[in-house]
C-alpha cells in the first residue's frame, strides 16, 4: 500500500470501531476532520474482505494478510499503515467501546484500572466488547505509551428518562445497574450534529433515527438528546440483527432452560450468534444475500425484519409525542432501498410518503415534498466522532492526574 498523500503530517489520530463481523479503521492528521485513509474489513471470518481507499475515496491495493478474526484484521490493518507512513507516530488513539456501564458516560483515557473495568462490562455485551478490548490491546502493543481514548456507544443515551430507563422489577437490581443502557451512541451522536448542520429546521425537532445494519436499533431524539432507544440491558434487545434475536419473550428463556436443558452458554451461542436474520432465513446473516435470494424463508426474514422495524418508528414516536423526521443510517439503512421503501409504505398515517425516484438514488431527502414527516438518509461516521474526542484529549492523554476526558465533540 502507497501512501496516498505526498507530504503526510507528522502527528496522527487512528480511530478503531470493531463490530460484531466488521471492523472499521480511520487516519486522521492530528488537525483535520479528513480522514487520510478509511478502512473496513467486512464479513470477518474465512469469507473476510478488507478494503481500504483515501479520504478523497480513491481505492488504494488492499494488503493481504489473516481476516479470519478481528485480532488478525487489525495486525494486518496497524501493519499495512506502517508500512504506508515509515514510523507512523500517532498522537492518540480512539476506541469504539459498545458498553460503558453507569460510570463512563464520556470520552475516557485508557489504562490498566479502566480496562479492568471494561472487562467486568464484557457479560453486558459478550458479542461486541471481546473485540473492543482485543483492539485496545493490540493498538497498546503496537504504539506504547501513545494515549489511547475509549468512546462509549452506551454514552449517548445516560440522560433518558427513569420510565425509559428502567425494568419492572425490584428497584435493588436498578441500582446494581440492571437497566436500559441503549446502544449505537457514537452513530446518533454524529447523526444529531450532521442535522443541525444540513437541516437545521430539524435539530430542535422530534427525529427517530434508524440505525440498520448487522447490529440494528432505533434512538428518539429531541432537541439532540436521546429520549428512549429500542435497544435495552444489552444488544440483544429491540429490532432482529444479522445474528441476534431483538425482543424476545422471557418465557422462551424460560422454557429454553427449563424444557430443553439448555445453559447459560448454550442460550447465549444462540441468542448472539444463531438467531435474526440468520435463524429466520437459515442462509445468511447479510441483508445483501437474503435480498438476491430466490427462497421463502429469506423472504420471511426480510418481511420480519421490516414489519418490527415499522413497529419500532411506532413506538419511538410515540416515546416522542409526535415524530418530524424519520432518518436511516447505517449499512442497510444507507445502502437498501427496498428495506427504506418497504419500512415506510405503510406509515403514511404519521405524515410519512416516500419518494420512490429520490429513495432509488439515495438522496438525503427521500420523502415528498408535500410530506408531513420528513425522511432522510444519511452515512453515520462514527470514526470521526472518536477522531474528534481523541484529538480534544491528547493533552489530557499526558497528564497522568486526568482520568477523564473532554466529552464528544
């Protein structure tokens, strides 16, 4: 891999976000919100493909090395960038961590006590914190004492009200944390800025924001700030995901227990990794496969998949009292326009009409123009909301007083 720019800065931000099948890599220079290079390996696993491109979007050769589990991707990612800037020296580092707990509700400064925590975290999110952690070792290992930032997915949604907060059950679990944390922070983070800045009519309004992807969830917003969010105790909960379930019965726990003898681990393997999209269509987690199938279950999966987000944009309005604009991010959100169209065809009842030409070229308005409700698309970035809070904090990085950071830009 060549470097893609002539001159590259001296200092850099690297932000690293690993999902539960992907892993999303930026560089930044240490003064601008443009990225020098982005990287995504998707599909991690034996099927594993990692490209790279320059912040102007050109593609740059893509290095070849292990994909088959996120420890390997981010050897080859941290050595293809070493290899691109000789002596690679960054400034700061930022991490996408999925949970937070009750503590860290902004940016925190990485070291051996707050890793230790995030560990304790890991029964809260068993799919997605292994590998925030696994990325925050690797990059400790590979640029030792460079100060190193953990973001929180669980951050954006600390100030929902107690009613969207809590369970019904005993007020003693609530306070040893057994409550609605909500996830996919950084993503409406970046979402509720990018409205005040491109439609600034809506920054104060009510929005439901839908993160689609292998990980999917909703977020009412007002005024910038999370009102109620579908996603609760843990990443299972709300809309079906690639490989996860969404809301389920308790009882079916129960049973699953009870009945089939089945354990704690077993219950997990499959709630996490067997059921969504993959259960439903037993052919793939990727919306992109069950859409090109030819298959009744694939198409069941779809029809489920659409018919509890539809329920969801219910739902989060009317945690709103009322909804003005309904936007879609993430990899399906962004990218499907038969999951947008079908989601809205029946929602007209709350202002909602689709323009069927705008949403075929992924306008960022893809309603009518008389519609009530407005609907957008538009690509979350949450690299660049850990770029930013790494950045604020490299001088607090140095300072070893500074257990905390400078919240989210």
């Amino acid at each position: 891999m060549s470097a893609p720019t002539p001159a590259a800065p001296q200092r850099f931000v690297l932000t690293l976000n690993a999902g539960s099948s992907s892993l999303k890599m930026g560089l930044y220079g240490s003064q601008s919100d443009t990225p020098l290079v982005v990287g995504l390996a998707d599909r991690i696993g034996p099927e594993g493909v990692l490209k790279l491109k320059s912040g102007t979007g050109d593609p740059l050769p893509a290095p070849e090395g292990d994909l088959s589990t996120h420890e390997q991707v981010l050897t080859t990612v941290i050595a293809s960038l070493r290899s691109a800037y000789p002596g690679l020296d960054p400034a700061a580092i930022g991490h996408r961590v999925v949970h937070g707990g009750i503590q860290y509700t902004q940016p925190t400064l990485l070291d051996d006590a707050v890793i230790a925590e995030l560990e304790r975290l890991t029964p809260f999110a068993p799919l997605h914190q292994p590998h925030n952690l696994a990325g925050i070792r690797a990059a400790r290992h590979a640029f030792p004492g460079v100060p190193q930032v953990a973001c929180f997915d669980t951050a954006f949604h600390r100030h929902h009200p107690w009613v969207n907060d809590t369970f019904a059950l005993p007020r003693a679990l609530y306070d040893e944390g057994v409550r609605r944390y909500g996830f996919h922070g950084l993503s409406y983070d970046y979402i509720s800025g990018a409205l005040a800045q491109q439609a600034p009519h809506l920054a104060a309004a009510n929005v439901v924001v839908a993160h689609l992807g292998n990980g999917a969830s909703m977020c009412a917003i007002r005024n910038g700030k999370s009102v109620a969010s579908s996603m609760g105790f843990s990443a299972l909960d709300g809309l079906p995901m690639g490989t996860r379930c969404g809301q389920v019965d308790p009882g079916v726990l129960l049973y699953l227990m009870d009945q089939k003898a089945m354990s704690a681990a077993e219950i997990t393997e499959l709630l996490y990794k067997k059921s969504g999209l993959l259960g439903l269509s037993g052919l793939s987690n990727d919306m992109r496969t069950l859409e090109a199938a030819d298959t009744p279950e694939a198409a069941q999966a779809i029809d489920y998949f659409v018919f509890r987000c539809r329920r969801e944009v219910g739902a989060m309005a009317a945690a709103l009292g009322g909804i003005d604009a309904l936007v879609f991010t993430g990899g399906i959100g962004e990218n499907s326009r038969l999951i947008r169209e079908r989601i809205c065809e029946r929602l007209d009842w709350m202002g909602i009409e689709l323009d069927r030409q705008r949403n075929a070229r992924n306008a960022l308005v893809i309603s009518t123009e008389l519609a009530r409700t407005t609907v957008m698309v538009m690509p979350t970035d949450e690299e660049l909301v850990i770029a930013r809070a790494a950045r604020m904090n490299m001088r607090a990085g140095r300072d070893p007083q500074h257990a905390r950071c400078a919240p989210y830009a």
